[in-house]
C-alpha cells in the first residue's frame, strides 16, 4: 500500500472528474474453488486497490460527490474470523490508512444506494466481471441480475481509465519490481530449458519463484513447445531437441503491479538455421516497435508497422509473395501472428480489460479495425508518456488456419501455401518486453532486458 496521501488525491481528482452523483467501488469478495471454504487466492479488485488501497475480501466504497462525503463500507472481524483467519487491525483503522474517516457496516450498502436511487441521483459504478458483484449490484440497484451490468458508469469508467492509464513514478517503481521478479523467472526457464525436462517442472518452478516474492502470476503461465497455440496452457509436454519451447509468464508483485515477458528458447540451447531465421524476423519487429514507440505515435501505426517487417522477413524466405502496401491492406500477416502487437500494462496485466478494452485502448480519433488480426490489438491509439505497455511481435504456424485459407483461397495471391507445409511442426516464436513512454522515447520498465538475440538465448541455456 502507499500513503494514505496518494489514495486521497487519487480520489479528489476522480470527485472532480465524475462531477456528480454517487461512486460505487466495489472490493471482491473471496471465490470458491470447490467448496466455499476452500478459496482461490484473494484478489482485490484493481480499481478499488488503485483509490482505496485495502487489499481484505468484501468491502465497498462509496463517494457522494454532492454531499462531498466518503464511505468504506465492510464488516469488523468476527471472533471466529480471527480464529481460523487471524487477526488484523480494526476496519476503523485500516480505512484512515487510506485517508477515510467514516466506516459502515456493509448492510449500509443498500440503504445509501437505495436512498440515493429515491432521489433520483446517478449511482456511478463499473462493469462487474464477478457474479457475486453483479448479484450485489442486482440486489442494491433493485434490477434483474442479468440487467446490472447495463447501467454501467460510462463516466465513471473513462475517469478511471485515464488516470490508471498514466502511470506515477511511484507505480513504476512497483512495475518494475515485478519485472524484477519476470525477469528472474524467464532466465530459470531458460536454464531449464533442456532435452527431457518437462514443460510442468518449468512452468511450476517459475511459477513458485512468483510466489516466493510477490502474490502470484500475473496470469497462468503459457509455456510449451506448441507456441502456435497464442494461450496454450497444457503443460504436458517432454521437451524435445530439436524444438522451440514458447514462454509468457509474469509475477503480480506484493502491489498487485504486474510483469508480462515473452522469450522462445530452442531446447538445449541450438537453433536450427530455420529457427534462427523466423527468430530474428520477429526480433527485428521488436526492435523497430520499441525504436518507434514514442508520444504522438499511435500503437496501431506501430502495430502495423511490426505487420510490415514480418511480411517482409517471411518473403526473403520466399514464403509470401507480392508488394507490401498491398498485402497489408488484406491482411496478410494476421496468417503468422493473429494477435495485436501489446497492451497496456499496469495493476492488471491486461490493463483494465475488465473496464472494456475498447474504452482502454482505443478512442474518438483512433478506432479499432475490424480486419483479422488487426482488430485483436487492444491498445491502439497515440501513446502519452507515463503509458505502460507490451512489445510483443509474433510468428506462428497454425495448421488449421493456414489450411482454412488454403481451402478458402484468401489472400491466395500472397502467400506460397505449398512451402509452408514444411513448417506445420514448427510452432511459434514470440517475444515480449514491457516499455515506458517517456517524454522523448520510451525505456523498459525493468532496467535488465532479457536474453534476446539468438546467441544471448543459446548463451544463457548453457550457462
Ligand atoms: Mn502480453
């Protein structure tokens, strides 16, 4: 937690951005695994963290910007709380922590929203992405549950999304404690990286490492050799020489402030010439992305430009064919990465994509695409300093999508479908590195850069 301070302005400049009406945050309460008392790992929500910093199950908080008056609603321990749970310091005192005077028990919740909703006031909240939060908005709102959702703030949304969207040197400084914690991560996955380790004993060592300083991944660990599968999550394979071994992973640190890291690593340290090849293609869009990324540029020109380099790359290969403008225009480089070139990064690491990622990454000025691949990047609009995000360029080689445009003929002018059955067994290779906007350029958020090139990478598994 910070001090008590910086929850205080954040939430005077929220008051004055939302103008008027009632705020409702509301903090998550514990999830059920397989029974209620066996829970999923808390995890807050990342606005309420962001304005009230209290990271305990159910409690709400409530700003009456008429009244100019807050609220934390949330009940005190009760003796059987603290007996299987612990103890903690009184609801009272926690919540001066975070600047807030006045603390009610959650059964007020309904009374002040009910009360509000009588006098015709604007009940400001966001978009629940737990039923058990849509359960309460049904019932504090008086709607059907399924009906919650639709009196979503959008005020309230757009106010917060951009002032989490800048971040302080205060939230650098934890974003890049757990790339600290990332980047430890992706070179024990390196070392291992070995013929006959299995992709579990990896994914399950680097995701202790996560835990063992901060609270958690960022996300599940994607870690296998079947890296054309974008969010492959099975573990089940055997590392095998002669293959590539694809791993994103990130920690969530002690802050809630998450990593993001992508590195390909040929198992046991040697890549074939063709891996190599494919390798420094999408090394080269990297590169160019983050040598680009700068303030006034939009992502989606930056995106776009990482399509470029990889059409490029894959025609002196003499596996696409014909003039670039052209083939970027049909799209054809959403074949080898149907995905967007990053997102935002912050207490989320996709940074608030439960507030609507349209509303995060896109705005009047630049709207999202609707053309394969390009409409999957979720940040695309002009970068500010202060913006957080995720480099990560990508080729892959998925049978059933090349076969599916083969059959279909799309973009049959640009693409020489006979040789690229050569690389159905191939996978993928991406790579991901986590930069700051800064007022002139940008800069990674974690000072170390991974292993990159093909000879750091081959350098760092056999060391
Ligand atoms: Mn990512």
């Amino acid at each position: 937690m910070f001090t008590k301070e910086i929850y205080v302005k954040r939430r005077e400049e929220l008051k004055k951005s939302v103008k008027s009406g009632i705020i409702l945050l509301l903090g998550n309460g514990e999830a059920a695994m397989n029974y209620s008392g066996n829970t999923y790992a808390f995890r807050q929500d990342s606005s309420f963290i962001y304005y009230v910093g209290l990271d305990t199950p159910d409690l709400a908080y409530i700003l009456d910007i008429d009244q100019n008056k807050e609220y934390l609603l949330g009940d005190e321990l009760t003796i059987d709380d603290i007996i299987w749970m612990g103890n903690l310091p009184s609801l009272k005192e926690r919540a001066a922590g975070a600047g807030i005077d006045t603390v009610l028990p959650f059964s007020n919740l309904a009374t002040i929203i009910g009360a509000g909703l009588k006098s015709n006031r604007t009940i400001h909240y966001l978009k629940p992405y737990r039923y058990r939060n849509q359960l309460i908005l049904s019932e504090i709102l008086g709607v059907p549950c399924r009906d919650a959702p639709l009196g979503v703030s959008t005020d309230l949304t757009k106010a917060i999304i951009r002032m989490r969207l800048i971040k302080s040197a205060e939230e650098l400084a934890e974003l890049e404690d757990a790339g600290r914690t990332g980047y430890a991560m992706h070179i024990v996955a390196m070392k291992m990286c070995q013929p006959g380790v299995s992709e579990r004993e990896i994914a399950g060592t680097i995701e202790g490492l996560a835990i063992s300083t901060g609270n958690r991944v960022s996300f599940p660990t994607i870690l296998s050799m079947n890296g054309q599968t974008l969010h492959n999550h099975d573990h089940s394979g055997i590392l095998q020489a002669g293959r590539l071994m694809l791993c994103d992973a990130g920690s969530e640190n002690l802050n809630y402030y998450a990593s993001d890291f992508t590195r390909t690593t040929a198992v046991g340290g040697e890549y074939s010439e063709r891996q190599k090849n494919i390798h420094n293609i999408v090394l080269k869009a990297m590169n160019d992305s983050i040598a680009m990324a700068k303030p006034g540029i939009t992502y989606k020109s930056v995106h776009r430009n990482a399509y470029r380099i990889i059409f490029e790359g894959l025609r002196d290969l003499g596996l696409v064919k014909g003039e670039t403008e052209a083939a970027l225009e049909a799209g054809v480089p959403a074949l080898f990465m149907p995905h967007g070139l990053g997102h935002a990064l912050g207490l989320d690491v996709h940074d608030m994509e439960d507030l609507g990622e349209t509303l995060v990454g896109y705005d009047e000025e630049t709207k999202r695409d609707t053309l394969f691949g390009y409409r999957s990047l979720r940040f695309g609009k002009r970068l500010e300093p202060g913006h957080v995000l995720t480099v990560e360029p990508g080729i892959y080689f998925v049978p059933q999508l090349i076969e599916k445009w083969r059959a279909e003929k799309t973009n049959a002018d640009f693409i020489h479908f006979d040789k690229l059955k050569d690389y159905y067994g191939f996978g993928g290779i991406r790579l991901e590195d986590d930069i700051v906007i800064t007022p002139q350029a940008c800069r990674p958020v974690y000072e170390k850069r991974l292993p990159v090139t093909v000879e750091e990478i081959e350098a760092a598994v056999k060391s």
